[in-house]
C-alpha cells in the first residue's frame, strides 16, 4: 500500500513517470508543476481506492479465503485483467521515453 503520497509525488515515483527532461522541456511553471504532481497524487489514492475495494469485495464473497489468500488474487487481478498484457496504456504499445522520429 502507498503510504506517502506527498513523498512519493514529489519524488523519484512522479518523475519515473514523467521524467525530469520532459518536464523541463514543457517549461512548466511552478503552479503548473504542482498541479500535475496535485493529479498524480489524485490517481494514486484512486487507484488505492479501487484495490481496497477489489478486496473488499473478495471478502464479502470469499468470507472462508486467508489474507493470503485474498492478496494472492489481487496481484493476479493486477496482472492479468484485461488491458494489463502490455501496461495500462491504450493503442499500440511502445518504449518508454519515447524515442524521436
């Protein structure tokens, strides 16, 4: 479980996704940039949301199944719900950073 989004969004998570070069290149300002880290930090606690819900949900249906268990099914849901082969992303998949040309 994330536990310190501040941490995380001002630091080295934010800027693997969205590397420093790119950020320079975009000439954010400083209200821009906390914005973006702001939505990031957004989209973590959604997704932490939605997990916590996925396990509640097993629970309910799964009263008997162990922490263990219940755990063992989500990093499989992780990996292998539909849309997750290639990532998360749409289209065709890629490199990332992207490469020029």
């Amino acid at each position: 479980m994330i536990r310190d989004l501040d941490a995380i969004a001002l630091s080295g998570l934010f800027y693997q996704v969205l590397p420093r070069r790119y950020i320079n290149r975009m000439h954010l300002t400083e209200q821009e940039l906390r914005e973006a880290r702001q939505r990031f930090r957004t989209a973590l606690e959604l997704f932490e949301l939605g997990v916590e819900l996925l396990r509640t949900r097993l629970r309910r249906e799964n009263p008997s199944a162990s922490t263990s268990e219940i755990e063992a099914h989500v990093a499989c849901w992780l990996q292998t719900r539909r849309g997750a082969e290639l990532g998360d992303g749409e289209g065709v998949s890629g490199t990332w950073p992207r490469q020029p040309g």
